[in-house]
C-alpha cells in the first residue's frame, strides 16, 4: 500500500549519560540524521533542561526529527518521520546508536497516511 510518510520511532537505552547531556552534540547528531535520510532542514529548536536532558526538534520540508534525552536513565527517544516514499533503511538507525553510544535499541517503523478508500467522494473545503 502506498503511504504517505514513513515514520521510525526509534528506543535507546544504556546511551553514554554525557553524550545524551550535550546539547551541541545531540544537536550536531540530529542534524547528520536529517542528511542520512535526504531532507531539507528549515528550522533546529533545541532545549536544555536543568539539572539535565535536552530536546532536539528538526523541522525539514518532509516532516520532522526529534530526540528527547533522559540522561539519568541512559535513554534517548527519537523520530524520524519523513514524507520521502522510499522507505526508511537501518542507516539511520545504526548511526543514532554509535552517536549516542547506546547499548541497546528497539525500533517501530510506522506507515503514516494509507489513504487507499478513504478519500474517494472526498471534497476539499473552500
């Protein structure tokens, strides 16, 4: 079925506390990710939060990125959601792991938008 976006939700665990804490780095990462899968950036929001963790958001023109850091679990969650019809390969995935040293991984590739059926008779709005 052709979908509309491929979105991969992407668990790491045991990550290096001081890399997950370093809001350059988890920034400088998210952005090489942006590259593995082909987009086009057009805004990075980033955050760091007091006593830790930080926020990393990448607009790109087919979607987004983001990570959310809990450096005192060693556990970063990361989306890379991509309107690109290819899908997304275990490039990325790998990448995020050696950048964030983590000891283990789990991921979900998503589907987002099978339309199949659902727009016929459809009317757009004025």
């Amino acid at each position: 079925m052709k979908a509309l976006g491929q979105h991969l939700l992407i668990e790491l665990y045991g990550c290096d506390p001081g890399v997950l804490d370093d809001l350059e780095h988890v920034q400088q990462t998210m952005l090489r990710a942006a590259d593995l899968v082909s987009a086009s950036v057009i805004q990075v929001v980033a955050h760091k939060f007091q006593p830790h963790g930080v926020t990393v958001v990448v607009a790109i023109a087919e979607s987004h990125l983001s990570v959310h850091t809990w450096p005192e679990y060693g556990y970063a969650a990361v989306d890379v959601f991509t309107c690109r019809p290819e899908p997304l390969d275990a490039e990325v995935q790998d990448f995020l792991i050696r950048s964030f040293h983590a000891e283990d991984a789990t991921s979900v590739e998503l589907k987002r938008g099978i339309l199949a059926g659902r727009l016929a008779g459809a009317a757009l709005a004025p």
